[in-house]
C-alpha cells in the first residue's frame, strides 16, 4: 500500500477550496471530499482542518451554515462563495504552472541543456 502524500505549504487552503467547489460540505465531509479526490492520496488531520477552514471564512472565501447532516446530527456547512471560487481559480492557475514547470526541470536529461 502506497504511503500518504506530505502536505506543501499553502496547499491544504486549495484543497478545501476545491473541495467545497464540489458542492456544499461539513467538516467530515471535506476531509473525506479531499481523501476520495486524491485517491487516497491525501488524509487531512483534523486538528489542521478546522483552524483553515476558520481562517478561510474569516478571509470571505467560505460561506457557512449550520444543518441537519446526513446523520441528522447538527453540522456547519461550508461552500465556496464568489471570491473562494476567482481565489480557487488563481491559485489552480498557479500550482498548474508551478507543477509544469517542476516536471520539465525534472524531465531534463544531460545534454539536452
């Protein structure tokens, strides 16, 4: 079985972003989104999850409300709004270029320089 992906910095905001573009999630939700995404890829700890989603309301990226989950317990919903989705779409631009960039430096073979 493959080892989880480490994080980068600045990457656990996007992935909550994209998350969320998916359609409305609460926190479980989200961490489970991000998981069936990256295919297994990627597990959120709980303890990073809930500060980011925090500091992403708090920046008006997220939109929330309280409830009923599918448990019919009470949960906080998030979705993207207006600005989560043009950050969304600048930083998917950024970490696009960023990784194209990566892979043709590493793609490199002597001689081709």
């Amino acid at each position: 079985m493959e080892k989880s992906a480490e994080l980068l910095p600045g990457t656990l905001d996007l992935l909550i972003l994209k998350a969320v573009s998916l359609g409305p999630l609460h926190g479980y939700g989200i961490l489970s989104r991000i998981q069936q995404i990256s295919r297994g890829a990627l597990e959120i700890e709980q303890g990073a999850l809930y500060p980011a989603l925090h500091r992403l309301e708090e920046q008006g990226l997220l939109a929330s409300e309280w409830s009923l989950s599918e448990t019919k317990r009470k949960a906080k919903f998030y979705r993207l709004n207006t600005a989560g989705k043009r950050r969304l779409q600048q930083e998917t631009e950024s970490w696009n270029r960023l990784a194209s960039a990566i892979g043709l430096a590493l793609g490199t073979r002597r001689g081709e320089v």
